[in-house]
C-alpha cells in the first residue's frame, strides 16, 4: 500500500514539474491510465530495492521496462502507438527531462520510511504538492473582481472570460494590460494548482482566439492584395503571378481575365 501511495505522490509532483514547464497534459493518478501507474509503482520498488541506485539507473530501469514493453522512440508521447521521447539513452535526454528521474528519486527516499497512513494520506494529497509548485512559467495568477457576474475580454482580443472572483493564469503579456484595470483586476495571491482543467481551458481560449485572429488578417491581407491585383494592368498581373505563384497568365486575355485567374489563385492557395 506504502509503495502505491509514494507511486501517487511521485506522479503529481512530476505532473506539477510539467506544467511549470509549459506541459498541461499530465493527468492526475484518478485519471491516468493502467500503464502509467504501473511504470510509476515499478519505479518505486526499484529505488526501494535499490537504496544507492542514481537517477541514471533510475532511467535505465524504466527504459528496459518500456522496450521490453515494445515502445519506441517518438517525438510525442502516444500510449496506442507506444512512443515515448525519453525511449533514449540517458546521455541523450534533454536536462529537463534528466530533471524528472531525480524528482522521482527524491520523493522515494523522502517517503519510504513514513510509516503511518495519516502521513501518507497528507503527503500524496494531489493539492498539498501542487500548492508549493509555482504557478507555469511565464504566467501571472489574475483575479477578476469587477462588478458584473461576467466579463469577457473584447479590449485584447484574448477570448477569455471571468466570472467574480475567478483566478486564471494568464500569460505575462495579457495579464500586464489586465492589470491596468484596477477597477477589473488584481494580482492574485492564489497560486492556482497547474494541472487543474482550468490551465487548459485558459490556454486553449488564447490559443483558438490568436488563431481567429491570425485568421482575419490573413483574410484582410487577401483583401488588399486582390485590391492592388485589381489594379494592375497586363504586364503587372502577368508579372506578379510568375514571381509570387510560378504560373504564367496568358497576356492574350483580356486585363479583367487576368486579373480574375490571378486573383483564384491567391483566394486558394493563399499569400505569398
């Protein structure tokens, strides 16, 4: 039962570790699949076994584990494919995730000889470990205290909503123009845990928001070259679409022909 508790404990600081880094997708021990909570136990037992193993051997134990397993190396981790990116050598692991193996380690040789279950209970509480985690990098906790029940953020453009009393980690940039609205917006104190779905629901908002926008001015660029198109004579069209598009508009049509064909083919394959 020890062994499973410290698993649970290692898996949310690494979780935690993640999302400092900019990684929301670690799901919490209820969430996670049978796999990922086996690797976790089977790393537990070995440091337990293995007092003086280092986190190289750490790894290695974890690597042999997944190959006989039949993962392979991939730039992305996919459980169905079986890809890993840490299904490398030690040496050949970036420092951050070297990081990780000595994380674990610690929390190992920290908790393996508490003995009572209200201490353990304490010590892998998902929330206790998150709360000392510091918020993701590059993020400024950003508390709503505006009037209304709702406000959604027309002024920056960044999709995002609060309700009253709502924190979110916004990224730098934004929260500094927030905070300008003294009468919308304080800094919070809170330091949100970074794993909870609101982390990902913030960041999938900018995200699809900066998209739209990138979106409508890709469009309004579209606009004004089809303009500058459509205002050229013969050997300009002609020109254009050669340099821009490697197609070669017939100067034998009419100057609204050519304009109209070049014009299709910036509408479908875009600017350039």
């Amino acid at each position: 039962m020890k062994q499973i508790t410290i698993a649970m404990v290692a898996h949310a600081i690494n979780a935690a570790y993640c999302a400092s880094l900019g990684d929301t997708s670690q799901p919490t021990w209820e969430n996670a699949p049978d796999w990922q909570k086996q690797s976790a136990e089977a790393g537990v037992g070995m440091h337990i076994a293995n007092p003086d193993a280092t986190p190289e051997q750490s790894h290695e134990s974890w690597l042999a584990q997944k190959v006989a397993e039949g993962w392979v190396y991939g730039e992305t981790k996919d459980a169905d494919l079986k890809q890993h990116p840490c299904v490398l050598p030690y040496a050949e692991l970036p420092v951050e995730q070297k990081a990780k193996d000595y994380l674990f380690r610690a929390v190992v040789h920290a908790l393996k000889d508490i003995e009572t279950s209200d201490e353990l209970v304490k010590a892998a509480s998902p929330t206790i470990v998150a709360s000392n985690m510091p918020t993701p990098l590059n993020t400024v906790p950003v508390e709503y205290i505006g009037s209304h029940e709702k406000w959604t953020d027309h002024v920056y453009h960044s999709g995002l909503e609060f309700t009253t009393g709502q924190v979110r980690n916004v990224p730098n940039a934004l929260a500094s123009k927030l905070l300008r609205h003294i009468d919308l917006f304080a800094r919070s104190e809170q330091v949100l845990t970074p794993t909870v779905a609101e982390a990902d629901e913030t960041s999938q908002l900018i995200s699809d928001t900066e998209r739209h926008q990138a979106k409508l001015e890709e469009q309004r660029q579209e606009l004004d070259v089809i303009d500058l198109v459509n205002s050229m004579d013969k050997e300009a069209v002609k020109e254009y679409g050669m340099k821009h598009y490697g197609i070669n508009i017939n100067k034998s049509k009419s100057v609204e022909n050519m304009r109209a064909e070049l014009s299709g083919y910036i509408a479908t394959a875009g600017l350039s």
